[in-house]
C-alpha cells in the first residue's frame, strides 16, 4: 500500500489533518505562555515579568560554655563557616554572636561582673568590620555582634519586576563570609573592697557563647493578573 492510498479513508484523513494542527498550535501555545502569566520577553536570562520572590531560611548555630574565668582572663571563639556548610545555591545573610552570663559569686550588692568582646575577621573572605561590645552579667546577654553580608535582607516576601537571573543575582553575597569567625572575651570579675576577708570577693565566671549564620535560598513564582470583567 503506498502513502495516497493509505490517506484515502475519512479517518486516516482526520489523523493527518489533527497532526498537522497539532504541529503549528503546540509551538504557538508555548509561546504564548510567558505573555499569560505576565513573563513578557524571554531572553537568554529567561522570562521577564512580575514575580513573588520568597526566602527560605535556615540557622547553623554553635554553642559553648567557657572554663571559669577569673578578672582579665581571656577566652578565643571560633566560628568556622565553610562552602559545603552553606550549600550550593544558598546564600549566606548574617553571622550573629551573643555572649551571655549570669553572675556567680558574692560581688558587693549592686555591682555586677561582666564581660567585654572584640572580633577579629582577619580570616574571614569580604570586606567585613571588627566589633566590639560588652556589659554586665544581670541582664543574661552581656554582649553581642551581628553582620549582615547582604545589604537590606529581612526575610520578608515582596514583588519585583524583571527577569529571574537579575532578581536572583541582586540577592549573591559574593562568597564573603567563609573562614574563621574569631571573637576574644575578657572577664570582668568584681573583687569589691579588695575582697575584705572573702566576704565580697567574686566567684570566677562562666560564659555562654552562641554563634548563629541565617543562610537562604529564594523562591519566585510568576504574579498571575487576571483581569476584572466588569472594568473591561
């Protein structure tokens, strides 16, 4: 049977005439999808329109208790934060460091021991600033230091307008963040009235480090407008 005869019956006829449609609607079809959705021009950096960009967060924390410490001794904290802890496609947004403590001892009323803190991110990638801070034991957080790698991050959702490649790229930290965290803290110890016979003199102090790195990746999803009948 050769292809004129094969195309003689009605059925046969309605097969080749679907497929041919087929062939010119599919193509039409998905080009028309971008426009549907309100991604208008599509590009090499992929579709443009208005979007519903979404983070999703997760925390890596560390936490440690110091050895006693007596009056000026001194404590190293080390927060290491590395490629693979982060992930690929993730982004890293602060680095947050609380020093907390609760005062041991017999200080005189009134006074308080403390704790004061300084960073040092010589081995840490970016452009980043030392701190330094510190306080008294009677409040639980005597110290604490926080970097933001990524200017005006919140976590919060909002809308933009543009492609997927632009909006994702404003939010890469450029690799800035990865090393060693380094934070030195030096105990403040009261000895009241020199200790008269032990009475006021301080026990040594404990402090409570936690280390905190908020990393997140970013969802988008196409803002669908479906126009109202009744304003057409």
């Amino acid at each position: 049977m050769d292809l004129a005869e094969m195309f003689q019956d009605r059925r046969s006829q309605a097969m080749l005439g679907g497929s041919i449609l087929f062939m010119f609607i599919f193509p039409v079809y998905f080009a028309m999808v971008p426009g549907l959705v309100g991604l208008d021009d599509v590009s090499s950096t992929g579709p443009s329109g208005k979007w519903t960009v979404s983070f999703i967060e997760e925390t890596m924390t560390q936490s440690e208790t110091t050895e006693s410490l007596s009056d000026d001794d001194s404590e190293e904290s080390i927060f290491t934060i590395t490629e693979e802890m982060i992930g690929d496609g993730n982004n890293l947004a602060s680095v947050t460091i609380t020093i907390e403590c609760q005062d041991q001892g017999g200080a005189a009323p009134g006074t308080n021991n403390g704790v004061d803190a300084a960073s040092d991110l010589a081995g840490v990638s970016g452009e980043l600033s030392d701190q330094n801070d510190g306080g008294n034991c009677g409040n639980g957080i005597a110290a604490s230091m926080s970097w933001t790698l990524i200017d005006g991050y919140d976590g919060a959702d909002y809308e933009a307008i543009g492609t997927e490649s632009e909006i994702r790229s404003s939010w890469m930290e450029s690799d800035s963040g990865r090393g060693e965290w380094l934070v030195d803290l030096t105990a403040d110890v009261q000895d009241d009235a020199g200790g008269a016979f032990g009475f006021f003199e301080s026990d040594d102090q404990t402090y409570d480090i936690t280390w905190t790195a908020v990393v997140f990746s970013i969802s988008m999803e196409p803002v669908v407008e479906i126009e109202d009948p009744t304003t057409a």
